[in-house]
C-alpha cells in the first residue's frame, strides 16, 4: 500500500510515499528509506525499488529531495549536498517515529546522486544500521570533470547567481540532462537523454536543473572521502559492468573495509538501474537478501 506522508527536513516540508508490505499483523517492521538520483522525482526510480522491496517485508520511504519535486524549498532545483545528506537522516527521524517501524532496523539504499548523499550521511548517523548504493555517483565529480576552465567559469556563475537572487531576478538554472542529442553523443550521456526527456519516464516535476548555485556547495563536498566511517556497519554497492559510475563503487568498496561489498551485473549501464527488468531485478534481489539479513534484529 502507498501512502502519501510529509516529514520536516531542516524547516522544509518533504514530501514522500510511504510503502507498506501487505498483510502485515501489527508488529514493528524493519524500514528502508530510499533516495532518488539527481535531477529525479520519488515517482520514477525511487517508486520502483521502494515498491519492489515493500512486497519483501520492508516498510520503505522514497522521498522528494528539498527544494525538488513535491518537496518545499526556495530557489527551487537547489543541489545542496548537506541538506541531501540531512534528508537522509531526517527521513530516519520521521520513520523511528512512526509505531509501524522498529527504530532498531532501519536501513537505507541511495540511487546515483543520492548513493552519495546517503554514504555521506551514514558515516555520522549510526541509526542506519545498513546502507546501499545503486550505481553511486559523486556529482561534485561530475561537474569537476568539465575541466579547469568550466569549472571555473561554474564557479564564477554561482556567485553571479546568488547576487541576482539577493536582487530578486530569477534564478539562474544549470542543465544536467541533455535536451538534444544525435549520433556523435557519448552513450554515457545519451542514456540520461533517453530516460528523462522521453516518455520512458518523463516526469513534469523532473525539470533537468539544478539552481546554478549549487555549484559552489557541491565544489567542496567529498562523499566518500570517508566512507571507512560506515564500518563495521554493512555497505553493499551495487553497479554495472558497464555503468560510468563503476569507478566510484569500486574505489569506495576498497577504502570501506568490514564486510563492504561490491555487487556487479554484467552488461548493465548506469541508467539500466533506472528502470530496465535486466539490471533491476538483480539489484532487488542482491538488496532484498542484503537488508534480510541485515535488519533481521535490532
């Protein structure tokens, strides 16, 4: 059953979908918060795993970032790694208050953008006694990679931006997605084409944006720099053989140590995850299996 439910985060109202399993009897049921990827609303991806992983016994939360989707907040697309991170933890707040959840056995699985923001968040909040990762991504990374001189000139646009809001002009927005690709496009980058700007799943309150004063937030954020801060508590990263972001995984299940681990489907691409059976039906059951065991007792 899907149900409609707002928690604080910060002073923000966030909107989110709570998912319960069926035919559950009045015990407290282990829970799952669930993040969704950058530039992405709680009703694609996010909807899909959380659903999945309901129908195995979890109550599970997918949740519109701050100042995204449904979600309140102003300027709205702000890519704020902190508040991300504090989105995690809070959604953790509202479920250990609910009497349906056993406080003790709560867990949480992050989707590209917040596969970061949850890692980051784990590292302090020991309340999430399992974490996972789809096709994590460090979006800091991303826009880094654009090369010295763009990412200068993001830099100096960010600041440009905050004084045209302090000024009360519109906000200044900075692309994520491609609106238009053709053959000489990268796979990497026409598969988020593909999957955003087409009715696949296009989303009206998934715009594509991030408020281009984000940049100057997400310039100095490193979510995995410590991810050995996880330990001894599980971490299960999932990936593609053939996802951009495998790297990251990679290198964050060998800083992790404990029982980090590394989970990897042959063939898939980063956007696979989104929402195609071959890549998604693995992940579910690799998650399922990782938060059974994991969540079994508080």
């Amino acid at each position: 059953m899907k149900t409609d439910v707002r928690f604080r985060s910060n002073g923000v109202t966030v909107a989110a979908h709570l998912y319960t399993p069926d035919n559950t009897s009045g015990e407290q049921l282990p829970a799952i918060v669930v993040g969704h990827p950058t530039t992405g609303v709680k009703e694609q991806t996010a909807a899909i795993y959380a659903e999945r992983l309901a129908k195995e016994g979890f109550i599970t939360l997918a949740f519109d970032a701050a100042y995204q989707g449904e979600s309140e907040g102003f300027p709205r697309g702000l890519e704020d790694p902190d508040q991300r991170a504090d989105d995690f933890r809070n959604a953790v707040s509202y479920l250990s208050t609910r009497g349906d959840v056993d406080p003790g056995r709560i867990g949480a699985v992050g989707i590209c953008g917040s596969g970061g923001y949850l890692a980051y968040a784990a590292q302090t909040d020991r309340r999430m006694k399992a974490v996972a990762t789809v096709v994590g991504a460090d979006v800091p990374q991303w826009i880094k990679a654009a090369g010295d001189e763009a990412f200068e000139q993001l830099i100096e646009g960010a600041g440009a931006a905050r004084t045209a809001e302090a000024a009360g002009e519109e906000v200044p927005m900075l692309p994520m997605v491609l609106f238009e690709i053709d053959e000489s496009t990268p796979p990497a980058l026409a598969e988020f084409h593909d999957y955003y700007r087409t009715p696949r799943a296009h989303h009206e309150r998934s715009t594509g944006y991030i408020a281009l004063r984000s940049v100057d937030k997400l310039a100095q954020f490193e979510p995995f720099a410590r991810v050995e801060r996880i330990a001894p508590r599980p971490l299960l990263m999932v990936s593609g053989s053939e996802a951009l972001t495998l790297p990251i995984s990679q290198d964050a299940v060998s800083r992790a140590g404990g029982s980090a681990e590394l989970f990897v489907v042959d063939g898939a691409t980063h956007v696979d995850f989104y929402d195609k059976e071959e890549a998604v039906a693995p992940a579910v059951g690799k998650l399922a299996g990782f938060f059974t065991r994991n969540l079994a007792t508080a």
